[in-house]
C-alpha cells in the first residue's frame, strides 16, 4: 500500500477514520473511501461497490457519508450497500462537504473548467446550488465550519504485541466473484517487493467450507490468489491487503462487501489446526 | 445523566453559579422528600415500576400493564393514561394475558412459579394456582376454559383448567421457553424460548416455535429455526397467513475479533406461517444495529409488523407487502445480508429506555409500548408512525446508581456501532446456554462457555482463567477492547453497572424443601459429595474431593486448579473454580461447554478420576450427587 496516498477526510462516529487512496488499494489510480481504526488495524473499501472517483468524504448528521462523485455528488447510507445519487447540478466539485446547522451543504463549486471554484449551498428541497460567496479571480476552496464539534470516542486498540498479523478467511466463496463449488483447493500469498513486484510466501490449503488461517507480516502489504486443484489461479487479489502488527482480522468471504455479515459456523480450518500457515516469508 | 443520579453520586458538575446550585439543591430535596419522609435517603429500588407487559381491553378503553418491579398490575385509561386501579401480584411477574370474556386477568409470577387469577371487575387476585418452574408467557385458549403457561426452567408448557387450576398436561417445549401466542382461529397455541435447544458442543444452536394443538393439547410441530438463540415475543396475523417471532442470531462460533458487519450478533425475526414458510428477516443495517428485538405486534390488516428493539429503544416498523414481495423473490437466505432491511423497513420510531412488551388497541391505530426502564408507556399513532403520548406510570423519578447501572447492563449503545450489550449474552440476567470463540486467546482456543452471573458476590476471580480479579475489570477495560471495540464506561458508569450486576440475586432453588429438610436421595448425593474416601475405603486426597474446590457459601474455593479438563486448544489447563449455585439450570458444563449435563461432567470428561472420584459411583450414586447438586 502507497501510505503516501492515503488523505484522510473525516472521522466517523464510530471512531473510524475515512481516508481517500486509489482502487485497488496499493496499486489503482481511482479514487475510492476507505476506512480504517485509529490504531492502523482493519482496512476496507467503505463500499464494495466500487464505482469511479470518489473523493472528499464526509460524515454529516444522519450519519450518511457525502462525497464526490465523478461530476456530481453521491451519498452512502447505512441501510444499503451501494452509493445513492444526489441530485446537484453537474460540475466540478473539491475539498469537504460541509453540511450547516440548518442541513445545507457548503460545497465548492464551478461548472467548467474556464470559471472559478465557488462556495455555493445545496439542499434537498431546492435541488439547486444557491450562491454563498465568489471573488472573481480567485478559487474558493476547502471551507471550513466554525462551530462546536462533539468529543470523538476513543478507541481501545486490541493489537497484541506481535510482529506478525493473523488473517482467518471464513469462506472464499462469499464473493463478488463466482467459484463452482468446491474449486478452491489452496491459497498462495505473496509479498510486495520493493519495486513493486511479488514475492511468493506460501501456499495453505483452503478447507472444503472455503476457510484457510494464515500468518502474515505486520505492516507488510500482502497478496492472494485462489488455486483449483490444478493449481491453476481461479482469482487473483487486484490490490494489497495490508494488516497492522499484531492484529488478528477475519474476513467473512473474498471482496464480499461490507454488507455481508459473518455465517455462524465453525471454520473448518480452526477444526483442523488452530496454528496458522506462516505467509512471514522469514522461513 | 439524571439530576436524581448527580444528586446521589454527589459526581458530575456543572459550572451554574450559587443561585442556581442552591435551585438544584430546593429541587433534589422536594424529589427526595417522599424518601425522607419515609425514613430514608436513598429509594428503595422497589419503588421503580418496571413495566414489562402490556395487554388491552377488548374495548379498547383499559390498559393492564404488568409491572415487573412493582409487583403488580396497573389498570391505566388507554386514552389517557390516568391510572385508574392497581393490584398487588407475587414475586417478579412476568406474562400477562387476559380471558377471551376480559373478565379475568391472568399474571404469572416467575419467582413463586405460580399463576395470580385477578378479578378485573373488583381488581381483586382471586385464586393462586401453581405452575412450573419459573413461569413467564400466559395465554388462555379461544374458549378460556384452559390456560396455557410457559415454563422458563422447566422447559415446558402448562395445560391448566381455568376452572379448577388443576394442570391437566404438561408439554415438552424450546429450552428456557417464555413466549406464546394464539392463532386468530384458536386452534393453535405457538411458544418460543430464550435459550437455544441442548445440542454437541460447538454446533450451530438450533431453536425451535412450538406449535401447539389446542383441540387435542399436544404439540402438533416443532418449527426449526436453524442459528437462532434467543427468540423473544411472537405474533400472529388475523388471518393466519403468517406469523413473526422476534429473535436474536448469535456469531458465537467464529472467533470474536471484531464487531463490524454484525459479527457479534444479528437482529431480526422469523417469518412464518402459510404465505412464506419459514424465512429469517434481518431488521439490521450495515453500520446501525436495532438490537435485542423483543416484543412483536401486527397491525390486524396484516399491513404492518412493529418490533420493539429492548437494548436500542426503538420500534421497528416492517411493511409486510414490500417484504413479502422481497423474501419471495430470493433464492437464498438473506439472513446475513445487512443491506436487505431497507426494502421492506419502513421506519425506526426512537421510544423509552428497554422497550419490551407491545400491545395494539383493537383497531390497530395505536401501538402502546412498555418502556421497562423508564416506568413509562410510549403510545404510537399507527397511521403516521410516530409518537403521539408517553404515559408516565407514576414510579420513582430519579435514578439511583442501580437503576443507572440497569439501564447500562441493557444498553448496547457502548459496542462498536451500537451493536450488542450486556444483556444479549446474560439474556434477563443470566447466561444464554453458548460457548463463545473470544480473540483475545487467539482463533479457536480457549473456547469458553458463557457463565450465569447471579449471586456473583464472594466469587472472584472472573473469566475461566480467573485473570480478572473483580467484576470492575471484568465489565471495564476489557469489555472495552475485546468485546465492544469501542469507548466503553466511564468510571462512573463502570461503577454503577458493577453495582447493578452484583445485586443480582440467585433466583429461588426449586429442589430445595420449603422446611431446608434434605430428601432421601439429597442426603446420599451430599454424602457422596462430602466423602473422604471411595467405594473401597481408599482415601480420597482432600484436593480431590469435591467439597474441597468446591467450599465455601458458594461452593468455591476461589482458586485455579487443573483437573484434567483442558483441551490442547486451551493455552493453560488451570481453571477457575465456578460457583455451584443453582448450577442445575445452566448447562453447558466445564469451561469449554463440552458437558452437556451434570451426569457427563463425570461419565465422559472425568475418564482418570483428576475432576474428583466418580468412577467408582453407580448410576443410582450419580443421580443422587445431582440431587444434591441441583439443591445448591
């Protein structure tokens, strides 16, 4: 992962910090929200949903995140998977979204390229941008509120004094992508080299409910890619995955979205072994 | 926080002046005078309400609303809200349900196991009659002429003669079975339990709805509900088309490394009846949880489902066309899928603190719902949805460190999202019959049962390690960072909710004799569990006798020991030595939960004789120690 990338927007409610970095993560050039706790650990896509150039997130009072979105605004809610369109005049949106106490949002605006960057107020029921403020000449850019903010909750870090990261996949086939059942036989990870490209770590078996448990570098980014029993690659990761020292992260599937919630089950690999395959790459 | 809980503490602060201090300090003496009058500073905790229950005259005109902590049934003017009449119940009520003529009020009292028959003309408790252990649900059949009562420790259901109390059959039900509810036909009676059914260590729970024949009394089906622990109130459609049972779907066997995507618990509600089969409904969404879903309520067109969500205060509203349109058109279970609710949800509507029962007026255009701990009655307009009156029932305003720390236990806005609290795994205070996959251990070991956390006083060390010296590191900086992965209690609220779970009590022992006597077998199994020497007369060494960990007025001895239980999953096989006290009800045994019986702790986890002497006992001799342990 380019952390150099990484532009924090806003922190949520519930602790979470919301940063910006291309998709994929580590390698993409488009824009996309993540998320991640305040002790480094747990990096995801906001959304899986992935659509093209979000930028400027920002948490506003219903708890909704509003961005940019390509020439427009969009919005995420908590009660769907997918960004929801906003109905604002096309144009060129930057900087935070900042929403008033009366519900508005500040935005800063211009239609084209030739005009200035504005500060300009939406709302819902006007469904037009009403001018707040312009100097001709001079771009407008990143306001800012002056008022109260509540005290954010902290965060009790649970990352254990390890150098390493523990990863348990509940079930690969929990996936945007399709596998026939019962296709994924292994697993292999690979390293981020310092140019840029792999270096192969190890292979685990990947247990017939789709779950495999894997020893991974802290602070390293890591790659995988799914193998049938020919070994042939069924899917490969299109970015990084990155995990703190110390951390220990279960993933409900491979890509399943945020909106998919764990499958209560026993993972087969836990059944088999509770000593996970080393993807260190210091053996 | 409350003025009354600032008064108490003497904590808080605020920077008014001395007017205004001297105002507070005229306000909390007028709040405090009836206690002072009374004798006494502090409340007594009785004199809060908690209202649980909630049932409507046939008129619509009359609420009956049964108070958990007072004792008793408030007859309230459902338009108003005056309170027009009250009558004294036993020991912590709990079901409610009023005969098909309205004319006689049935309360079960869950800590005398006994049902209260009340008079509603005169208010006036009439007869007595005796249940099972620990009754809770209460539901007469459509002719009134028997009363069926659900049995929460005896897992079982009532049959009793509304004339003459005499139970005239006992049913198998769900583990911890409490709920019930009866079809718009009368021909069916439906029950749901608390606690999963028994099962092999480390299966997926399974509960079940209890379908009951009312014509022949008998269960007619048992209607599986596959990763469910935790079902709560019922209700059926008036056409019987379908029905709703609000439920809990615990993640309790994947490791808890995080909260995020419901990975503790999920909320929602099985769908049942002719028109879906059997569907489960999540009421989630992926970043808003509206949690402990408990009671439930149809709209009598069928139009619309309300859930009240006890640990997030809120009701849920379900469109019952959109969701029928939804779930029909899946091909699998969308019981994982936290993007689903928007289709068929149409509203959260923010209410009182602990919401349980709710009740609709016969025509459906009100919704009433018992705010437990609050002392108040939320009334909804079912047209707009939204909240047209709250009745306050007259209980005790302030709130004391206990009442505080109550509200917290039952709370879950202090997980990771507002996701699960307290009260999800010690369901009404006690255990939930699961084993748990905790993180801090590392994945898949130490997988350890969940404990009953009743008379816990005098039983230190905490966790099975005992690695938590008191319940203020238990419920602290450890809930904080393993279980709710968010900013937890202040040391003020830490120390209220300590406060909370230390009162409570051991519920009343069944097996033991009114006059403290020891039956026959009692008497052998305490010989067996006091003796010194085996079958053989070889001394037994005194660290493996059973009254030697075992000692002490809660039968521990508060130390580590390891007798031979542990697994090699396990990090360390030094154990905690759990209390005995009214250890007959909470299986899962040992640490791990592998026990599903007192009788297997020695018949199939005691192989070497390391967890005490037991292989020399008969059968007769086990079943004896369990007659003695079920009296401790």
């Amino acid at each position: 992962m380019h952390q150099e990338n990484a532009l924090p927007s806003d922190v949520l409610r519930d602790g979470r910090i919301l940063f910006e970095a291309g998709y994929p993560l580590g390698t993409g050039e488009t824009p996309e929200l993540y998320t991640v706790y305040p002790d480094g650990s747990g990096v995801e896509a906001y959304r899986c949903d992935h659509a093209r150039f979000r930028y400027g997130g920002r948490q506003i009072s219903s708890g909704d995140i509003v961005f940019s979105h390509g020439y427009s605004l969009a919005r995420f809610t908590s009660a769907s998977a997918k960004e929801v369109a906003v109905a604002t005049p096309r144009g060129e949106y930057t900087g935070d979204i900042l929403e008033t106490a009366d519900g508005a949002w500040l935005v800063s605006w211009r239609g084209g390229s030739s005009s200035v960057f504005e500060l300009r107020l939406w709302t819902p029921e006007s469904g037009g941008l009403d001018k707040l403020f312009a100097e001709a000449g001079t771009n407008l850019v990143q306001p800012s509120l002056v008022t109260a903010r509540s005290t954010l909750n902290h965060f009790p870090s649970g990352l254990h004094e390890w150098p390493t990261a523990n990863l348990l996949m509940l079930n690969s086939y929990t996936s945007k992508y399709s596998f026939a059942k019962g296709s994924i036989k292994t697993v292999r990870g690979y390293a981020q080299t310092a140019d840029g490209g792999r270096r192969f770590l190890g292979t685990s078996p990947v247990e017939k409910d789709g779950s495999f448990f894997v020893q991974v570098k802290g602070d390293a980014p890591v790659q995988f890619e799914l193998l049938d029993a020919t070994n042939r690659v069924l899917q490969k990761q299109k970015g990084w995955f990155w995990a703190r020292r110390g951390e220990q992260r279960v993933c409900v599937g491979c890509h399943a979205g945020p909106e998919h919630s764990p499958e209560n089950a026993v993972p087969a690999t836990l059944e088999r072994t509770v000593i996970p395959a080393d993807f260190t790459g210091t053996k | 926080m409350s003025l009354g809980h600032w008064a108490e503490t003497g904590s808080g602060a605020g920077s008014g002046g001395a007017k205004e201090k001297s105002k507070l300090a005229l306000f909390i003496i007028a709040a405090l005078l009836p206690f002072l009058v009374a004798g006494s500073a502090t409340p007594r905790e009785q004199n809060y309400l908690s209202p649980s229950e909630i049932v409507v005259s046939a008129d619509g005109s009359k609420l009956y609303v049964l108070c958990e902590r007072g004792e008793m049934v408030l007859v309230m003017d459902a338009l108003s809200g005056e309170v027009k009449g009250r009558v004294a119940v036993g020991r912590m009520p709990r079901g409610i349900a009023l005969s098909p003529d309205g004319c006689t009020l049935y309360v079960t009292n869950s800590w005398d196991d006994t049902l209260s028959v009340i008079d509603t003309p005169k208010l006036a408790v009439t007869s007595t009659w005796p249940t099972g252990f620990e009754p809770w649900g209460v539901q007469p059949d459509r002719s009134g002429a028997f009363i069926y009562v659900a049995n929460r420790l005896s897992n079982s259901i009532s049959v009793i003669n509304a004339v003459s109390g005499v139970e005239n059959r006992r049913l198998r039900a769900g583990r911890g079975v409490s709920f019930l509810a009866l079809s718009a036909d009368g021909r069916r009676i439906y029950a749901t339990h608390v606690f999963p059914n028994f099962s092999t260590n480390r299966a997926v729970p399974e509960s079940e709805i209890t379908v009951i024949d009312t014509e022949r009394q008998m269960v007619a089906d048992r209607i599986s509900l596959r990763n469910v622990a935790g079902i709560f109130h019922l209700a059926i459609s008036r056409d019987g088309n379908f029905g709703v049972a609000a439920h809990l779907r615990p993640k309790n066997l994947i490791p808890l490394a995080h909260v995020e995507h419901g990975w503790a618990f999920g909320d929602g509600f099985t769908f049942f009846g002719p028109v879906i089969g059997n569907v489960q409904v999540p009421i989630d969404e992926l970043e808003r949880y509206f949690t402990m879903p408990y009671g439930a309520a149809i709209l009598p067109d069928g139009s619309h489902i309300y859930l009240s969500d006890a640990g997030s205060d809120t009701v849920t509203v379900i469109d019952t066309p959109r969701l029928l349109g939804y779930a029909k058109k899946q091909k699998k279970s969308f019981a994982n899928d936290l993007s689903t609710s928007a289709h068929y949800t149409t509203t959260q509507i923010e209410v009182g603190s602990n919401p349980r029962g709710i009740a609709l007026s016969p025509n459906g255009s009100r919704l009433y719902v018992a705010n437990r701990l609050d002392d108040s009655i939320t009334v909804i307009d079912t047209e707009s949805n939204r909240v047209k009156a709250t009745f306050d029932l007259g209980g005790v305003r302030i709130e004391t460190p206990l009442r505080h720390g109550e509200r917290l236990f039952n709370s879950t806005r202090f997980a990771f999202q507002g996701q699960f609290g307290c009260a999800n795994c010690h369901i009404d205070g006690t255990f939930d019959g699961m084993t748990w996959d905790l993180e801090p251990d590392g994945f898949g070991k130490d997988i350890v049962d969940n404990r009953n956390i009743e008379d816990l006083r005098g039983t230190e060390p905490f966790k099975w390690n005992g690695g938590n010296p008191d319940l203020a590191t238990e419920c602290g900086p450890r809930t904080e960072k393993f279980f709710f992965r968010s900013q937890g209690y202040s040391a003020q609220e830490l120390a209220d909710l300590v406060k909370f779970i230390e009162s409570l009590p051991a519920r009343p022992n069944r097996y033991r004799q009114p006059d403290g006597e020891l039956t026959p077998a009692q008497e052998r199994g305490k010989a067996i569990f006091f003796r010194t020497v085996d079958r053989n007369g070889k001394p037994i060494p005194e660290a493996n006798q059973c009254a030697f960990c075992h000692s002490g007025p809660k039968y521990t001895n508060r130390t580590k020991v390891n007798v031979g239980s542990g697994r090699l999953t396990d990090r360390s096989p030094t154990l905690d030595v759990p209390h005995l006290v009214n250890v007959w009800m909470t299986a899962p045994y040992m640490h791990d939960g592998a026990a599903r019986s007192l009788e297997e702790i020695w018949t199939i986890y005691n192989p070497n004789d390391t967890h005490g002497v037991s292989n020399d006992l008969t059968k007769d001799e086990l079943n004896d120690l369990i007659e003695y342990l079920r009296t401790l």
